[in-house]
C-alpha cells in the first residue's frame, strides 16, 4: 500500500482505492488532534494519523441518533 505518500495541501493526487480511505496519499505536515472530533478532518489528515498507528471510526451525523458519539 501506499500509507506514506506524503503531499502538500490541495495538491492534486491518485484517488483513493476505498471509502473511505485506509491508504494512500496525504499530508505529511498535519496529524488530526487525537481524541473525538466534531469537525470531520480530510482523509488526507486521517489517513496520517492511520500511519502513526491511529484508529479512526467515523459515524454519520445526521443519522438522527444525537448520542451516536459522546464527546
């Protein structure tokens, strides 16, 4: 895979293979804060957290399940 494909933002890179992403192309300068975010991050950012050895669970926030996630 390509977990360390580092590229600048808003560079124009290969897609990724799945979705959502578990490799590939992004930023090697940002890692998303780790902890529960309410603002989703770009794959690119998550991706970099992937490659630190993050876990990333993402949930849909408008599944009308306010408690869907406790922050």
């Amino acid at each position: 895979a390509m977990l360390t494909q580092h590229v600048q933002q808003n560079e124009p890179h290969m897609a990724y293979n799945s979705d959502p992403p578990t490799s590939g192309p992004h930023y090697g300068f940002m890692v998303g804060k780790w902890g529960a975010a309410i603002v989703p991050y770009a794959p690119e950012v998550f991706v970099h957290n992937l490659e630190h050895g993050g876990v990333v669970l993402l949930y849909r926030s408008d599944c009308g399940c306010p408690n869907a996630i406790d922050l």
